[in-house]
C-alpha cells in the first residue's frame, strides 16, 4: 500500500512539472507620443490582449496580416483599440490607426508565440498628444518640430497639412491647378470623387484629386490612404491582400463637407519601384462614418516628369 501510494505521488508530481509553462509573461505598460512618421512595437502573446489608448477618437483600424492578428475597436471607447494574436506560432505584422482628425499610428506587431521564455508583452500603451515644443533644463535648448509654409502666402502650419517633403511650392501648385479644373471626371453616387494629374519628382510623386458632396447630409472624410493590392495564394486558394503605400504629406482645402461643397487635395508618396502584373496601386477615400466602405480609385504606376495627366 505504501508503495502504490509512493508511486501515485511520483506520477501527480510529474504530471505537475509537465503542465508548468515554459515561460513567464513579462507585463509592461509604456507611453508613447504620437508623432508622424514614428513606428512602434507592440509586443503581443497569444491569450492576453493589449491595449492602446489614443488622445482622441479612433475612425478606423488596419491589419496587415489579420490571418495572426486582431483588432477590436468599440464606439463606447472611442479612444480605446485591442490587439491580440490569433495564432500561436511567432508572427509579426504591421497596423495602421487612424483617428478622427487625421493622426495616423503606425504599429508593429510582433508575437513571440506561445510558451515562449520571459516573453515581454505590453498590457496597456498610451499615446500623448505629440509635443512640438520641449525645454530641456540642463541644456537651455529647444526643439522644435519642422514646419514650413506651402507657399508665400500660406501660414506656417495650416490646417490639415503635415510637414512637407517634397518642395512646397511643387504641393501648392498642383493643389491649385486641382482647384481651378471646373468638371473632373466624378465617379461615384453621393460622394464623387476625381483623379487629377500624377507629377512625378524628386524622387516622389504628387497626386491631385478632387472630392464632391452630392448628398443632402454634412461629410467628414479620413485621411487619403493608398495601397497596392493584388492576388495572394494561400494553401492553393487564392485571396486578395493589400499593401500600404506611406503618404509622406498630403493637403486638402477641407475634409467637413456640406451638400454640394466640393475639396481639392493632393497627396505626396515615394513609389514603389516594381510591381506584380496582378497588382494595382489604388487611393482610398472613405466618410468617418462609412470606413468599411471606401471609394478606390486606380493610381497610375508611372507619373509624368513635366505633371501631364496621366
């Protein structure tokens, strides 16, 4: 008897030392700013769900490979977006967050998949508002961000515009020649949207488009997004999957439409050097209220080096 109970003993034991994780979850909570042009990286575990608090409203989230990652947003916490893994091998990904005024995050995913040693995963980011102006009291020095006007005549920092690129009078001048077209070429119903002229230089390309309200109800657009999107395989099937395009800059005369009101914009991007024959290189277009439902409309791949439309 006492040996059968030695033997029980022996084999809860090992059972026990089975069942024991590999790994301890490291639990981080971190800031961070939300400045234009940053990436940041989130580190995720499959079974826990980290969090990321933005300064204000989030209008939309993308996931670059949602097959590992996902997202969830609830209009209860407009400031509030989940991200969790959905597989549990090691992965990675990137996501793009939007907010209501326009401010992109741009995220990287990675997860070192489950059972992984002391893996290091953030419970909770938080964003701050990003800060132009910083007084370091050792050094009596400031920094400050980079702004510089469109033009002559436009202010330092106007609104809807981020620091810029490509030459400013080269935005300006593509944006006024999209406002002084009278007809675009509109596609769409209530929200008609038109292509304008792809200028190709240094080293970039500035594409023109022009947006008009035909409904009877106000619109707030998002921020213009572009992306390559083509064929995928996968495990012999086929499936469509969509690249981001980074928008270095882009300007827009106003993103609140009334009925009837019509904006000129353009956006400025570094184009990719090759592509598939499958592929196509698309702009997004979409209302804060609709983002699951965007207008795509075809970007030619080459521009024109004297800004001939295309």
């Amino acid at each position: 008897m006492r040996v059968h109970l030695i033997v029980i003993v022996y084999l809860m034991t090992g059972i026990g030392v089975a069942q024991t994780p590999s790994g301890q979850i490291v639990p981080t909570v971190t800031t961070a700013r939300a400045e234009d042009g940053s990436v940041t990286v989130l580190h995720l575990a499959p079974g826990y769900a980290t969090s990321v608090r933005l300064p204000e409203e989030i209008s939309s989230v993308v996931i670059g490979n949602p097959a590992s990652f996902k997202a969830e947003h609830s209009e209860a916490e407009a400031r509030l977006v989940f991200f969790k893994p959905t597989t549990n091998q090691p992965s990675e990904s990137n996501a793009l967050v939007t907010t209501k005024s326009g401010q992109e995050i741009s995220l990287h995913l990675v997860s070192a998949g489950k059972g992984a040693a002391d893996a290091r995963v953030d419970f909770l980011v938080e964003y701050r508002p990003p800060q132009s102006v910083v007084i370091s009291p050792e050094k009596k020095s400031f920094l400050v961000a980079d702004t510089r006007p469109l033009s002559s005549e436009a202010p330092a920092n106007p609104p809807n515009t981020s620091v810029h690129a490509s030459p400013p009078d080269s935005v300006a001048n593509q944006l006024e020649r999209q406002k002084s077209l009278p007809s675009p070429a509109w596609q769409g119903k209530e929200l008609l949207v038109a292509l304008g002229e792809s200028l190709e230089m240094n080293h970039q390309t500035i594409l023109s488009f022009s947006v008009m309200n035909d409904s009877k109800r106000v619109i707030e657009l998002l921020a213009p997004q572009l992306e390559l999107t083509g064929n995928a395989h996968n495990n012999g099937g086929k499936r469509i999957k969509g690249d981001p395009v980074a928008i270095s800059d882009y300007r827009m005369t106003t993103r609140r439409l009334q009925p009837g009101q019509r904006a000129d914009g353009v956006i400025v991007f570094e184009r990719p050097s090759f592509k598939e024959s499958t592929e196509k290189l698309q702009l997004h277009l979409a209302e804060a209220e609709q983002v699951d439902r965007p207008i795509l409309l075809p970007v030619p791949f080459t521009a024109s080096n004297q800004g001939g439309a295309q």
